[in-house]
C-alpha cells in the first residue's frame, strides 16, 4: 500500500509510454479518526496467477485529493464545464 503526500509528487518525463491493460478496481471512502481517506485499489489482470488479488493500492487522505485534482485540472487543462456540465447547462440547479 501506498500512501501519497502530494508534496513527495514531482512531474517526469519521458519519451515513451507502454500502452496499457485494463484491470479491474475498487474505490474505498472512510474514515479513520479525524481523518478522511480516499483509497484505490487495483486487481491483477486476467491472465495473472491469482487476478482476484489486490495488486496495487494508493491512499490519499483529504488535503492530498484537493492537491491532487488541482494538478490533474491544471495539467490536463479540464475545464468547469467539464467537472459540472449540470450547474453550467441549468444554472438554477441544486448542484451545490
């Protein structure tokens, strides 16, 4: 398991990108004292020797999702029409 502090997170580079398989996975919300946590976990790929087995799992507490989306919008340039196509195309709705 891994637990991510967004501050430890630094941009890469690199020339070539794998393609990848799709896998399945699951996401967890809980909390833990005072702490909310957000956890992803994901499962081996069909043709592994146990593809039930978790394979990989990445925990973000509150603070570091919010860090996290920020970079993903900035990075991917998502913009609010995107993230809330509701509250963009009917003003008047409850979204928030």
């Amino acid at each position: 398991m891994a637990k991510i502090e967004i501050s430890n997170l630094k941009k890469g580079s690199r020339e070539r990108f794998i393609p990848q398989q799709s896998v399945n996975a699951e996401y967890f919300v809980f909390q833990q004292g005072p702490t909310h946590w957000f956890q992803i976990d994901t499962y081996g790929s069909a043709g592994r020797k146990n593809p039930e087995k978790c394979s990989q799992s990445i925990r973000l507490d509150r603070p570091n999702v919010i860090k996290l989306m920020h970079i993903m919008i900035d990075e991917l340039k998502i913009s609010a029409d995107e993230l809330y196509p509701d509250l963009i195309n009917n003003p008047s709705s409850q979204f928030f």
